[in-house]
C-alpha cells in the first residue's frame, strides 16, 4: 500500500519541521527517522540528540509548528 500524494506531502512537512526544530532549537547533529508501514497504515519514529524539552511547556505554549503539525497529523 502507498501513501496517497497528498499524504505524501502532509509527512514531508511535518519531518521538515521537526528536522527544523531539532537543528534550530535543540542544536541536534544526528537524526534518525524510521518509517514502517503495514496494510493498516504507517508510522513515523522520530529521534535526535538535540538537548530536549518538556512537553508540559510545549502543551502549554502550543505555538503555529506544533498546531501545523497536529493538524497534518489529524489529516
């Protein structure tokens, strides 16, 4: 089964923006991403060695890359 093009699109984005966040805000050099799909659907494993955050603040914050995110998600 393939990603749909829209699809596609919507997960270049939201990897975009977190490699973006990973290099700009927590000063990450490595990167991994793992991407496994089934008959189901597919998953996205995200990781770095960036310094980290809490999540409590970026709940609270919820700035326009995580709304853009949740929504591409949600799609």
């Amino acid at each position: 089964m393939l990603l749909l093009q829209t699809n596609q699109l919507h997960v270049f984005r939201i990897l975009q923006e977190l490699i973006n966040n990973s290099v700009r805000h927590g000063k990450a050099n490595e990167i991994l991403v793992y991407l496994e799909q089934d008959i189901e659907g597919f998953m996205i494993r995200y990781q770095d060695n960036g310094v980290g955050f809490k999540m409590s603040e970026v709940e609270q914050k919820s700035g326009i890359g995580i709304q853009n995110k949740r929504s591409r998600v949600k799609i």
